[in-house]
C-alpha cells in the first residue's frame, strides 16, 4: 500500500489512519515485510488478529482476497 500510495492516480489510504487497522494472519513464518509491518505498529491497536476480529465482528469489516483465505 505505501508504493501504490506515491501513485497520484490512485486513491490509497494511510496505513496510519486510525480508521484502519491491520490484520495478522497466524501463521509459522512471516515474510520480511510482515515482519516489519508488525514490528511498525507494535504496541498501537492497529494490528488485529483472528480473536481481536472474533470480538469485535460488529465493528469491524475484514476485506481480504481469495490468496490470503486459501493459503
């Protein structure tokens, strides 16, 4: 999202907007830009992962492609 987001065709939002939050897909291994991603906004509220998302289902809507749920 940040390289789209240099694009000033294209309407990308702000990782740090409040309004939006990240979702941590459990999983053995991350690869290096996950890693960083959660190392950037460790210790915020913007990382959710499947039980903060479970909690909060009628505040939250979980946009996710077809990749991310089949792998």
């Amino acid at each position: 999202m940040n390289a789209l987001k240099d694009d000033v065709q294209l309407k990308v939002p702000d990782l740090e907007d409040d309004d939006l939050l990240i979702f941590r897909k459990s999983k053995k291994r991350y690869e290096k830009w996950e890693t960083g991603l959660i190392e950037r906004f460790d210790g915020t509220n913007k990382i959710f992962d499947v039980f903060e998302v479970s909690k909060q289902q009628c505040k939250v809507v979980l946009a996710v492609s077809f990749y991310v749920l089949t792998s």
